[in-house]
C-alpha cells in the first residue's frame, strides 16, 4: 500500500545506509531498480500460478501454508 498512497519515499528515508532491508509486496515487482538505488536489498512478491485453485482456498479459509503449496510461487530478487 506504501507505493498506492505515495508513502514508500517517507520509508525509504528512514532506511539507514548500513541496514540490510527488504520490501515485499505485489506492486514491489514493478520497480525492483528503483528500490535497489534507495538502499533496499530484497524485493519479493507473488505469483499466482493457479487462480482457481488460490480462489477455492483463500474461499475455505486456507492461509499461505496451502497457497505456496499448491497455488502461489514466491519470487524473490536480491541486491548484491
């Protein structure tokens, strides 16, 4: 939400140049570069490999154990 409501340059500002940091979220794909120029190490998201099978569980009430299971895959990029 912190790049939908146009909070994420406030975070990022609090971002110590020593720290290792990471951001995760559906809308941090879009922008890995970006991010990685602002100090963060990690950028990760979803990606949703089964959307019926993702809608049938998030429906039952499943949590992330059965998603990455069987319906999500997590990707990560990291900033070396």
């Amino acid at each position: 939400m912190a790049f939908a409501n146009g909070f994420i340059d406030g975070l990022l500002d609090y971002v110590r140049p020593q720290a290792v940091s990471a951001i995760a979220g559906p809308t941090s794909s879009f922008i890995p570069d970006a991010l990685f120029k602002r100090n963060i190490r990690m950028v990760s998201w979803v990606v949703v490999i089964d959307s019926d099978k993702t809608l049938d569980i998030i429906s039952e009430r499943g949590g992330a154990y059965h998603l990455f299971r069987s319906a999500v895959s997590k990707i990560s990029i990291l900033n070396q």
